[in-house]
C-alpha cells in the first residue's frame, strides 16, 4: 500500500509534465466532457423514445463524466499532515517586540512563507491563528527538518554590517571610552547613538585571546562585543540575491550581493576601512544577524556588489543563513519556542491510510449491499446515486486543493452512511402512496416532491454545524468540515435529482412496473407519548451519573487539546512487546498520564500504546520514555552495502556535492562551481547505504557531518545521491554516499552511525500544546457548541412557525451531548471490563468536540422528519395534540429506524476498524446515533406537547387513527 501511494504520490509531484496541464488540453477536455455525455444522453433518450429526458440525462450523464476525469487526472488527491506524515507549529508573536503601529498579519504570513517555502513548491500552509500566533505547516519532514524549520521561522532575520570596535583604533576611543563607562546596551554621544553592545556566537567566533575586541560580561554571564554605528547603517534590506557556497579553504560559507544603493553604501564603508601599513591597523567587519555577532572577518580590499560571509559554518548553518536571508526579516517578532508543536511520522500516516481505506471500503459495501437487499431495484438507484456521490466529493476536493485528513476520511465514511437518508425519506413516501392505491408514476412523483423539503431541512441543519466547524476547527478538522459539507451538498443533486432521472427514465419506458421493498414495521399504534416522563427520568438519571464521573475524573476528561501537555504513541520492538497494565506502571511518574493501546492491521495489540499527560516538556516526555523502556522501543536502522574504492572517479559522474542546493536552485550551484569541482575530484571510496524507514538528504547530510566530527574527520567532503531524487527535503530509502575517506574510515563512520540510529526510538507521534493554545481551544468549542444549537434553534423555529419546535429540538439535542459525555466520562472505569468492545479510556477532545457538533446537525435530521409529518397532521390547528405525535411518530418510525441504521453501519465499521485516531470520534459518534434515534422518539416530539401546555388536555389517542397513514 505505501509504495503504491508513494507511485502515486511521485506522479503527483511530476503532474506538471502530463499533457492535460496544458491550456489546450484543458479547453479540449472540457469541451469533450460537455460534448460527449450529452450526445450520448441524446442517443439513449432517442432510441427509448424519451426525447423530454434528454437535458436532464445530459446534466447526470456530464456530472459523472466531469467527476471520473478530473478524480482520474488529479489521483491521488492530497493527504493532510496526519495521513502522511509532517509537523504544525503555533508561534505567538512576541508583544515586548512589536513594531510601532502594530503587526500586519498578511506581511507576517507571506515573510515566513517565504522562509519555508522559498520556491513554493512544497504545500506548505502558513496562516493567522487566533489574534496575534501564526499557525506553520508542513507535510513529509522528519525530526532534524523539524528544528531547522523552528529555528528559520522564530529568527527575525535582521542583518547588519558593522565595523568591529578595535582598541587600537583611534577612530573607536570615544566610542570605546563611553561603552565602558555606561552599563545599557546602547552607546550614545549627546543624541547620537555611536555603538552598540551585542552577543557574540562563541561556536562561531572564539574571543579568547582576541586584542582587536572590545569584550564585557552581560548580567547573564553571556559575553558580548562592541561595535560601531556608523550613517551607512548596510543591512539585509539592501541584499538581492544570497546563496550557499565554499570559501577558498572549502569550508561552506555564504555567497551575498547587494543591489545598486547598498552596493554603493557598502563599498563606501568597507573602502573606509581598509588596512592602515602605517599603522599596521586592520579593521574587522561584523556580521551581526538578530544581534548576535556571527562573523568579524577582516577587511583587505573595497566590496561593493558582492559579499561572502565565512566562519566556522555548518551545511545546515548555510542553509539556514540562504533561508534567513532570502526571505528578508520579518515585520515582527515571534517567541523562539512554538506554543504548540504536533509531529506525526510518515509511518503512522501510511499504517492511518491503510485503516482508514479498510473501513471506508467495508462501510460502503455493507451500506450498499443493505440498501440493495432492502430496497431491490430502488436499492439499486440509491447505490448508484450514493457513489456518484463519493466520485463528485473527491473531485470537488482535487479541484479545490483541499487535504483529505483522518477525519475527513471518517466524515466521507459517515456521508455513505448519511447519503442514503435522503433516499430513504422519498423510497418510505412511495411506499405509503403506493399503500393508498396510487400508480407507480404517481407513487414516483409524490414521493419526490412530498419529502424535498424535509431533505432539504435535514440537510441544512447538518451544514450549519459543519460551517460552525471549518470556522473554528483545526487543519485537521477542517478537512472532516469540508467533506461532510461537500456531501450533504451534492447529495440534494445525486439522491433527488439524478435518482428522479433515473426512475422517470425506467418507469417511461415500463421498466418498472411495480416498486417492491422490504418491509421494517407494518402499521404501528404505539404510544409514545405515554413513554416521555419515565424516558425522562431515565435519562437524568444517566446523565446525572455521567457528570458525577465527569466531576470525579476532573482535568483528566479533557485531551491535551484543552488542558495542555504532550501525547506520545511509541512502538515496541517485535520481541519486546508488554501489556497495557505494564505500560501504565512504567510511566505512572508522569502527571495526569494516559495510556491506551492502538491496534492498526496486522501489528499486534501490545506493541503500540499512545502515552497522554500534562507534562507540557514533549523532550523530557520523551527522554522519561526512553529510561523507562530500555532496549524495547522500537528504533530507527541503517544498513550498508560493500565499500569499494573509487580513486579513478571523474567529477563528472555525479550530480552534486553534499552541500549544494542542486535540484533547487541551479544559480546557486553555479556561484560555487570551481570549489564544488574541487570537492568532487577528492571523493575516493563509494558505499550503498539503506534506510528501512527512510530519511531525507537534509537529515542525513547532518547525521553523517556530526559522525564525521566525532570520529576526528571534521570537514571531510562527501557527497549524497539517491535514485530519482526530485528535492533534497524528500524521504528515500537507499542512498549513495561518496566520500574522501578511506575505505577503512569510511566503515567505522558508518557503524557509528548505525549505532546512533539504533539508540533513536521512533515516535510515530508526539503532540506538544501549551496552555495559551489549549485555553483558546476550550472556549472555541464551547462557543461552537452553543452558535451551532442557536442557530438551529432559530432555523427550526423560523420552519415550522412555532418556538415550540425549537426549543424541543434543541433539549433533544442537548440530551444527546450529554449523553454523550456521560459515556465517554464513564469509560475509564467500565474500560477494564469492556475491553472485548474496544472501550478505552476516552477523553474530550477536539476530534470529540467535532463528533459532537456533527450529532447535533445528525439528530436533528430524525427531528425534522418527524416534526415535518407533526405539521402536515396538524393542518391549520394552531398546536398539536397528543394523537398527532402519536401518529407523526409511528408513520415515520421505519424511516427514523433506516436512516439511523445506515449511519450505525458505517460508524460501528470506523469505531472497530478505523484506528487509534478516529477511535474516540468513532466512538462520540456510536453513542450519538443511538442516543439521538431514541430522543427524536421518545423525548423531541412529546416536549412539543409539553411546551404548548396540551399534554394535560390530549384527547386519548384512537389505535385506528394511528395506523392510518395520511
């Protein structure tokens, strides 16, 4: 499964080289899409002589055909963080730095996007977070990418060119004389600022015994340096163009030049501080970047256009300065530290695809294969209707450039199981006109017409919670949104008008000359109005012990989405596996810790567990984990090949060296060609290296640089290559590596290096969420909550002309959450019990409060079927009565049972099969379905009775009346 989407994934990447992405082929598959369908609904509407259905013919005919073409070109469609793996990151900025008149947002978006996505072609999403935090995510990068992205976004990116302070300059004794008498920062002559106190990065620079600085000690202990300010003031707004390099000592360093005006201010400031023979006086040029001192080399000649920046540099150090630099500074600053950081690894995305494809294919097939049997040949259009459905949701999704998540492939599972409600309210009106006697035309248009506007209503309901969701949720639940949006609203035109189609189109032509169904109930007469006072008192009293476990588990019902801390699922070894009570043993040190065991495919039960707790530190969660399960995590593994000695190799035989930006940015190789030749010949010995997991050049590039300083051969030259490598932020198993070494050395750098990736366990995730994130997420979903219940509230009050109608709607609905939350508080202490049942020790959290919201808009939908029938018996009575709840109910009891028990069907297969995280949401949604069929009956219906004050005065319900359908 994974190669396969790896295949995919790969002509995804090259998509831009296919011919349909070409202007004309654009135009011509439109018009063929157009074109070819509605010929063909001509011919078929001519040959079975029924020439009035050829325009809507076409229409379905140009639906199915749009959506086959664009799902084939656009396949597969892109995959959110959580199903392939990446990180998202939550910076806030930093209010002690903000820049007078405040912070445009739109200027900090675009800066840091440039920062991570300098070339635009990785899908990366930067964008505003709440008021004043910015929210970074980026697919497919593993843990050492993960940090250089944290490290290149938190910089502000501000670069200054000044003259080092040097005692033994004239020029500087002022400044020199005033600094150390003054204690801030700041030197400053009458109004004139005249220099400046700064850090110094001692990895970078060694002050130690250094005569030409002028050093202090700040009050943390940090040393820093002097310099100058001089009316020049050459910074990085007058860069154009910076790329990465080697220096003559081929050492990486960085390659910069200026435009015009700051080539013309730099040159005037460098030629002004040229070496003094008299004097034998040299003047260094400080290279200062978010006021650390990174570089002070010293100036020999006048540099106007052109610049190299030189020091102890690391490849991942050049990287970042291209990126800082290229980018310009931000228009604020952020906090170093993101308040929320969630890394999930391409291995979990691939195990989370391979579930959530399982349980959404079962759940079709079974929702299908009972609306088939249950329905025969309207079974059959309802199917058909249903997986246009599905083909029109995925294409809209392509199409819009919208990321599948897991939720999303949990809210596509339930609209199978939601889509064929709409089915199920016209297939139970025919049945009740064909009951009255009508013909099967008459049976056909009734149906359609008599249930359009409870669809409708249903419909609506539900997407008013699922706009209330993509505006509050998450990037994941932001994908469960737009599905289930997506679906309810082409389901108005699969299942009523392309089913209408279909069936004026058979009965035409007498293909259908009776409707045969299954029957779930006959005529019923139950009363259920005698049943409201004690389903009531049932229901307190559940819902009463479920918030007493509520109150009693205090903090530890909410998720780290609401409290804050750190969610860890670590994976065993195969042989080292231990069971859940073991687990919670060894991790008990923890605060407020949660364990729970994942289940995916295959893997057995007891190698995976997902580790929650409050500890908001996600490294020492980490290292707790690695001293408490010694030898049994599962770890990362290289292994390589033979290594053979390559001296007759010619430079022309390789794509690039290690620290080279080729297949991104070709000028950049070609400001560093000459040094990068001279790199190259030096390469001696080749070795294929295989990495089971994966990993990228970024990564690995710093791996084998640390392993070669370790072994005492630091700035050796090496070069990476893998097979089709497209980026060098692409994963790859097996890679070829070259290097200078001997063969012999070359060895034991590489076991060096096997052996540090057999100590590194693999987190298949690891969530951190601060408490400003976490509290900002509490109230968000308490507002969501509440403007989804107000707002149906006043739709359904608005429908049916009476508050009574929504106020009983919205107690049925507020029944249903609670009952909810009762479950979910009493899992942790029937868990022990209810294993067999997948019952774990769930939590609320925000996958729960998206599970939440979609029973809300769910429940309402059997509320408004019934509440509909309610209002058609009524007439043009002003309240209804006691016998007409009674038979709203009872007429429309097989379709309230039907259209809950599809959507049961599909959330029982993602609760038992959909994995660790869609369980809870799975679950949410189990017990929704099942509490929100039992309050649409027994409990939404009769309130309206009460809330009109006509219990009391009902008339006694006639059995006969009930039976009688209208």
């Amino acid at each position: 499964m994974d190669g396969w989407f790896g295949l995919l994934a790969q002509v995804t990447e090259n998509a831009s080289a296919v011919w349909w992405n070409e202007s004309w082929a654009v135009w011509v598959l439109t018009l063929a899409i157009i074109s070819v369908p509605t010929f063909l609904a001509w011919l078929v509407t001519r040959q079975l002589r029924a020439s009035g259905l050829w325009g809507r013919l076409s229409i379905v005919l140009v639906a199915l055909a749009a959506g086959i073409v664009v799902t084939a070109m656009g396949w597969p469609p892109r995959m959110g963080i959580d199903l392939k793996g990446g990180v998202i990151l939550v910076y806030e900025i930093d209010s002690a730095k903000q820049p007078e008149g405040g912070v445009t947002m739109d200027k900090l978006v675009a800066a840091v996007s440039r920062r991570v996505n300098p070339g635009g072609q990785k899908e990366v999403t930067v964008r505003q977070y709440g008021t004043n935090q910015l929210e970074v995510i980026v697919p497919e990068v593993d843990q050492a990418e993960v940090e250089f992205i944290k490290r290149i976004v938190s910089s502000a990116g501000v670069l200054e060119f000044r003259i080092v302070a040097n005692p033994q300059d004239p020029r500087h004794k002022e400044i020199i004389e005033k600094a150390t008498s003054s204690s801030g920062s700041l030197v400053s002559s009458g109004d004139r600022s005249i220099g400046r106190w700064i850090q110094i990065d001692t990895q970078k620079i060694n002050p130690a015994g250094d005569s030409t600085l002028v050093m202090r000690q700040a009050g943390d202990g940090t040393p820093e340096v002097l310099v100058a300010l001089d009316r020049f003031d050459v910074t990085g707004d007058f860069l154009s163009r910076a790329s990465g390099g080697y220096d003559q000592n081929l050492q990486p360093c960085v390659n910069f030049s200026f435009n015009s005006q700051g080539a013309a201010l730099f040159g005037t400031l460098t030629s002004q501080n040229l070496p003094d023979p008299a004097n034998r006086l040299l003047s260094r040029l400080g290279i200062v970047l978010d006021g650390v001192l990174l570089s002070a080399p010293t100036i020999r000649s006048t540099i106007s256009s052109d610049g190299q920046i030189t020091g102890s540099f690391k490849q991942a150090d050049v990287e970042f300065l291209v990126g800082v630099l290229n980018a310009g500074s931000l228009p604020a600053a952020l906090y170093s530290d993101p308040i929320s950081e969630q890394k999930i690894s391409p291995q979990l995305g691939a195990d989370t695809i391979r579930s959530g494809a399982r349980a959404m294919l079962l759940a079709t097939i079974v929702v299908l294969t009972f609306m088939l049997m249950y329905y025969r040949f309207s079974g059959i259009v309802a199917d058909l209707a249903v997986l246009l459905n599905i083909v029109l949701v995925v294409a809209l999704m392509i199409s819009i450039k919208a990321a599948f998540t897991l939720a999303g492939l949990a809210g596509l599972v339930l609209s199978v199981g939601m889509a064929v409600d709409a089915n199920v309210l016209i297939y139970e009106r025919m049945r009740e006109e064909l009951d009255r006697g009508a013909s099967v035309r008459m049976a056909i248009r009734n149906g359609f017409q008599r249930a359009f506007s409870t669809i409708v209503d249903s419909n609506l309901t539900t997407l008013i919670t699922g706009i209330v969701l993509f505006s509050i949720g998450t990037d994941q639940l932001k994908g469960f949104a737009v599905t289930l949006i997506l679906g309810l609203s082409l389901n108005l035109f699969t299942a009523v008008f392309c089913s209408r189609v279909i069936f004026d189109l058979a009965e035409q032509k007498r293909l259908l000359k009776t409707l045969s169904m299954a029957r779930l109930f006959g005529k019923t007469s139950y009363e259920f109005v005698r049943w409201v006072r004690p389903a009531v008192v049932v229901s307190l009293v559940f819902i009463a012990i479920g918030l007493v476990a509520a109150w009693q588990r205090g903090q530890g019902i909410f998720d780290i989405d609401f409290t804050g801390g750190t969610s860890v699922q670590v994976a065993f070894k195969e042989d080292q596996g231990l069971d859940i009570s073991s687990v919670r043993e060894a991790v008990s040190s923890l605060p407020d810790v949660a364990v729970s065991s994942v289940t995916v495919g295959d893997v057995p039960a007891n190698l995976r567990y997902k580790i929650d707790t409050s500890e908001r530190s996600g490294d020492a969660v980490e290292e707790m984990l690695r001293t408490s399960f010694p030898g049994r995590l599962a770890t990362y593994s290289m292994g390589f090949g033979e290594i053979v000695s390559t001296a007759d190799k010619s430079s022309g035989d390789s794509e690039g060296p290690a620290g080279s930006e080729a297949n991104e940015d070709e000028s950049d190789q070609e400001t560093s060609e000459e040094s990068s030749t001279q790199v190259l010949e030096s390469l001696s010995t080749a070795v294929e290296l295989d990495f089971p997991q994966k990993i990228n050049q970024v990564t690995l590039q710093e791996t084998i640089e640390q392993a070669f300083k370790r072994a005492g051969h630091e700035g050796v030259a090496f070069e990476l290559t893998s097979p089709g490598m497209q980026t060098r932020k692409k994963p790859y198993r097996t890679w070829s590596l070259s290097t200078s070494l001997a063969p012999e050395d070359t060895r034991k750098v590489l076991e060096q290096v096997a052996g540090q990736l057999a100590s590194t366990p693999i987190y298949l995730s690891a969530n951190s969420i601060g408490g400003k994130v976490a509290g900002n997420t509490k109230v968000t979903a308490v507002y969501a909550l509440l403007a989804s219940l107000v707002m149906i509230v006043a739709y359904v009050w608005l429908r049916f002309q009476n508050v009574a109608f929504g106020l009983a709607a919205v107690v049925a609905l507020l029944h249903d959450v609670l009952v909810t939350i009762a479950c979910i508080a009493l899992s942790v202490y029937v868990a022990p019990y209810l294993g067999w049942a997948l019952v774990d020790d769930f939590k609320i959290s925000l996958d729960v409060v998206a599970a939440l919201l979609t029973i809300v808009g769910f429940s309402i939908n059997d509320t408004i079927v019934i509440f509909d029938r309610m209002r058609e018996i009524r007439g043009k009575s002003s309240t209804v009565s006691a016998e007409m709840v009674d038979r709203a109910i009872n007429q429309t009891l097989s379709r309230t049972i039907l259209t809950s028990g599809t959507a049961l069907l599909a959330a029982i297969i993602l609760y038992c099969l959909g994995g660790q995280g869609i369980h809870a949401f799975a679950f949410a949604i189990l017990i929704g379905i099942i509490s929100g069929t039992y309050s649409t009956i027994v409990i939404a219906s009769p309130i309206v009775l009460w809330l009109q004050g006509s219990v009391g005065n009902a008339a006694p319900v006639k059995r006969q009346a009930i039976a009688e359908p209208l």
